[in-house]
C-alpha cells in the first residue's frame, strides 16, 4: 500500500526510529541507540483499579448498565490481583488487555445482548480490532445531567467512592475515546467540587458554575482524543510521528533534536496505548513521561515549574496546557542553506532520515506562530526544493531561490486568516456562519440540516475567537481549529461515508486536509432531491423577535434552497434572500400574519423556482 504522497517523508524519517520497538512492553531503543523514558514495569498497586477497569468497559460496552460494568471490573480485578508466580506481585499482569477483552466475552448474556458475538467470536488481535470499530460506531448518547445538588450532596457523603465511581461510568461511556487519565483528571475535579458546592450558600448556583468548566473541558477534551485516534487509523503511524516532532519542538525549543527524538517515540507509543483503550498502560506511561519532562526542565521548558509541583493526575493536564517556552537566545531566525553545499541526492538513507528530522525540528522551534500542517506543508516543500537543485548546476543558488517560494505555504494560510477575519468583522458572526453554510452545502451537500449547522457554527465560533487575537496568534489558532473541525467531518466521513471529494481530502494528505477542502467548490456527484414544497412552508412563527429559533429557521430555509439548487449563483441567492425579506416584511406588518404567509409563501416558492428552474 503506498504513502499519501505529501508524507512519504514521513516515512523515510522515522523508519529508523522505529527499527527496534515492537510492541512488547520491554525497554527499548531506537536505532540511534536512544533508550525510551518508559520500563516494562506492568504493575498497578498503587492505581486505583476499579475505576481504569470502569473506564475500559464502560467505552468498550458503553450501552452496559453500571451493575453490569461493575460485575465486569470486579471479575477482571479478581484475576488482575491472583498472583501467578513469585516473579509478578499482586495488580501485576503480563498481558493486561487479552484479560480485559476476555472478560467482555466471557458472559454469553453480556455480548449477545449488545451485539458483540461476532467480535467474541474472534481471538486475538482480531477479538480488539473489531471491538475497537464497535466501539468507533457506537451511537451518541445524550449528554450527562448531574443529579440535582440535594441527590448528589447526600449520596457523595453516603458513599463517596461509588458516587464518584458512577460518575466516572457515566463520562466513560459517553465519551469512548476519552483517554483514562483525562478522565480521572475531571472525576479529581469533580470530586474536589463536590463538597465544596454542598456547604455553599448556594448549592445550586455553585453546582451549575462549577459543572460548566469542567463539562466544556469534557467536550473539548473528547473532540481532541477522537480526532488524535481517527487521524492514527487513516494514516501510517508514521505520520503521527511527525506531527508529535513539530509539536514537541515548538513547545520545547530549547530542547536538542536528541531529546525531541527520545520524547516522540515515547508520545507515540502513549497515543497509541490510548487509542487501543489500553487504559492501564495509558496511565502508566503518560504518568512516566510527564515525570520525566519534569526531571528534565532545565533543557526543556522554562514553563512548566509550577505545573511539576502538582499531584500526579493535575500535573499531565498542566503540562500539555502550558504554554510554549520561548525561544533560545542566538536561535537564527531562519534555515536559509540548512543542507549547505552537500549533495542531498548522495546521501544514504539514513543520511536522509536525520537530516530531514532535524529540519522539521528546526523549523518548528523557529515558527511556533504556525499550525502543524502549515509546518508539514513547508517540509514537504523542501524536500521537493532539494531534490529538484541536486540536479542544479548552481545548487545553492537554486536552494536559495527555492527557500523563498516555501514561504507560499504560510502565505496562503495568512491570506485565509486575513480574508477570514474581514468577514467577521463586516458581516458579524451570524451571517458570516450563513457564508459557510452557503459554501459547505455545495461541497457536502449530503450532510443533514443539523449536521451542516453545527459545523459551520464551529467556523463561525472559530474566527469570532481566533480574530480577536494578535496577528501572530491568529494563524495558529485557525488552522488548528480548522484540523480539528475537518478532522470531525473526515470521523463522520469514515462511519457514514459523505461523497468522493470528502473523501479524497480526508485519506490522500493530512497535511493538505485544510487546503484540499478549501479547493472543494461543489459536489458534481450530487442529484438534488425532487422539488418538495413541504420543506418551503412560511408561518407567523417567522414574525417572532430575534433569537435562536428564528435564525435556525431562516438557515434551515437556506440550506433547503442550495440543496434545491448547489450551481446556485450569488446573485440569484442574494434575488431570493431579497424576496424572502420582502416577504417577511410584508406579512410580519399586517394583522392576518397566516393568512398572509399562506397567500404570499407558495407565490414566492413559484417565482423562485422559476428563476432556478428547479
């Protein structure tokens, strides 16, 4: 199977990084002989057990009741803590997640009754590769509504652990791609919330405040993990690599490409526990490497000293918040002749890997004003620069003019923000969301009503924020809510399959995701539905004050329109959009306001559709 074509850098990078770590849980190496921060250590005694094994089947089995998840963890824990031989203490196990797989399919009346027999009818690492795409389809549930303060003071004081520990099921098995230390770290929050809340004046009101922050935490915190996960499935795992290289190096800038290269494979191997729902090993080795960046603050971060003094399950959460460090004094401003007058066409292979490597963390220590992809566009860029001027007669003259033309890739990115950013400031954050909706309709035209609201109500979100915030902070903040939100759109594309363009951006570049969509003008593969007039019926409801109800009216209206017609012109929007604002000042004004929308509507449908031919 071959590379996305503008990572296959990627893969000549890091693929001796990769030449010795395996999947065994021993001390490894790279190929530099750089030994990981993490041991072969599988032991749990001083984990709170119960709850990692709530979380694991809560998101495995996330239908399950809590009496059945709590069945579960107590079987799983009972094996857990049998010793086996004198070699292993109790809470130690050699293979943690064969146990707790087992354990789902153990019970003939718990995989029968939530559609798991063809998962427990497999072994192996095929046993958890079906039970990992289960639990990637399983459906949403709706949010989690705390019990009123009275409930929740009286049942945390009548059983603090089991009240804490149903909360943790209830965040699990909503959020199935939250990783275990996130979780923890709410539930840690929640728990200190708690009692403070129930001797407050005002229960009620402490309670509501105080859930808003950590539930918007929740959200986001869910969003980032699942989008960390969906892009680890659609790309090599080499991929993530890079993307964790560029990320480490711009929080870290003062930190040499030797300690960048030992902390990425140790991150990617978290990620990667994490994602295979792993929850034990996620704890453990994200507890270890946050220790060991602690250990190493003086050549690391500047940063990071108060969050190092804080208990464990505060103390990742700190880290990964931080902000970056700033850069090391005598830092060049830029990389202009990095590969000097060698040969890049005779280098060896592994000439290629670190040389390559130490760009990307170059660049990103240089830049920490850009997105990751921005960051990976540039490298791929170079490359392409230094392959084509190791046929040059005049290399480094042709270098030289090569390392300007990078420079496109910010450029464009800087041009969206700024374009961006002129719209919200002249069209306010409702009608510049109505833009989107517009434009999104006609490349993804067979994405629901809701579904197509909610997303370009993320961009309108993202630029009322992002446009508030100084120039250099602008490009940063776009293009990774843009990651975020098209990685959302390529999560539902994987699922429920969207259409061809979308699917194109979201599996051939994760570099190029942002750019691609961006080029996206309409989808010709789209045959819009027979005209319905059911979906054009006008009611006084439309007279209403401004507010929610009413703009959600007015979008849905011009969704259905786009739909009706995607070549749609911008003059004829703006013809029809003037009609139905003449509409709505006619019949809003008289006295019969139903009368007059079931006279003067099916007119305005007629002449509409007359003037789109639909």
């Amino acid at each position: 199977m071959g590379y996305p074509a503008t990572m296959k850098w990627v893969v000549s990078i890091f693929l001796a990084f990769l030449l010795t770590f395996t999947e065994s849980r021993t001390l490894h190496n790279n190929a530099y002989g750089i030994a990981s921060t993490l041991d072969s250590s599988q032991c749990s005694a001083e984990m709170n057990l119960v709850d990692l094994a709530t979380i694991f089947f809560a998101q495995f089995v996330h239908g399950a009741t809590y009496t059945e998840i709590r069945k579960m963890a107590n079987d799983v824990l009972a094996v857990i803590k049998k010793p086996t031989d004198g070699e292993h203490p109790t809470g130690c196990l050699e293979n943690q997640m064969s146990a707790f797989l087992e354990e789902i399919c153990h019970e003939k009346e718990i995989f029968e009754k939530y559609g798991l027999s063809d998962c427990c009818s497999r072994s192996g690492e095929e046993r958890h590769s079906c039970l990992l795409a289960h639990k990637k389809a399983a459906p949403a549930l709706p949010p989690f509504q705390a019990p009123e303060p009275a409930t929740s003071c009286k049942a945390y004081e009548e059983d603090r652990e089991t009240f804490m520990n149903k909360c943790i099921y209830e965040i699990s098995r909503r959020h199935p791609f939250l990783y275990a230390p996130t979780i923890l770290s709410l539930a840690a929050g929640y728990d200190k919330m708690i009692p403070f809340c129930c001797k407050a004046e005002n229960a009620a009101e402490c309670f509501q405040t105080k859930t808003a922050s950590i539930t918007k935490e929740l959200k986001e915190s869910s969003l980032l993990n699942q989008h960390v996960c969906a892009v680890k499935r659609t790309f090599e795992p080499l991929i993530f690599q890079a993307i964790t290289v560029a990320k480490l190096s711009q929080k870290f800038p003062r930190a040499n490409f030797t300690e960048i290269q030992k902390l990425v494979l140790d991150v990617a191997h978290i990620h990667e526990e994490c994602c295979r729902g792993n929850v034990l090993e996620c704890l453990q080795d994200g507890e270890k490497i946050m220790s060991y960046i602690c250990s190493r603050q003086d050549a690391l971060s500047s940063k990071i000293a108060e969050c190092c003094k804080l208990p464990t399950l505060e103390l990742g959460h700190c880290i990964i918040h931080a902000e970056n460090d700033d850069k090391p004094e005598g830092l060049s401003p830029t990389l202009n002749r990095f590969l000097g007058d060698r040969d890049f066409n005779q280098f060896s292979s592994a000439e290629r890997n670190i040389f390559l490597a130490s760009f990307v963390h170059e660049y990103s220590r240089r830049h920490p004003e850009l997105a990751v992809p921005v960051i990976l566009r540039v490298v791929k860029g170079y490359q392409e620069v230094l392959e084509k001027c190791a046929q040059s007669e005049k290399p480094l003259e042709c270098q030289d003019k090569g390392e300007e033309e990078l420079q496109k890739y910010t450029q464009e990115s800087q041009a969206l923000a700024k374009r961006s950013c002129g719209l919200f400031q002249k069209l306010g954050q409702y009608y510049l969301q109505n833009a989107f909706l517009v434009s999104y309709v006609k490349k993804v035209p067979q994405l629901t009503s809701a579904e197509l609201m909610a997303l370009t109500e993320k961009m309108a979100n993202t630029a009322a924020t992002c446009c508030q915030l100084s120039e250099d902070k602008q490009l940063a903040c776009g293009e990774g809510a843009a990651d975020l939100i098209i990685g959302h759109l390529c999560i539902r594309h994987e699922v429920n399959p969207v259409n061809p363009g979308v699917g194109h951006c979201c599996n051939s570049s994760y570099a190029n995701r942002r750019p691609c969509f961006s080029s996206l003008v309409i989808d010709e593969t789209y045959v819009p539905p027979s005209f319905s007039a059911d979906k054009f019926i006008f009611h006084k409801d439309l007279c209403q004050p401004q507010g929610v109800a009413l703009q959600t009216m007015k979008q849905e209206f011009l969704i259905n329109l786009v739909k009706q017609k995607p070549q749609i012109t911008e003059e004829q929007l703006e013809a029809v959009i003037a009609d139905f604002s003449g509409l709505l000042e006619t019949c809003c004004q008289g006295q019969e306001q139903e009368v007059c929308f079931a006279e003067e509507g099916p007119k305005l449908i007629s002449k509409t559709r007359a003037a789109l031919e639909v």
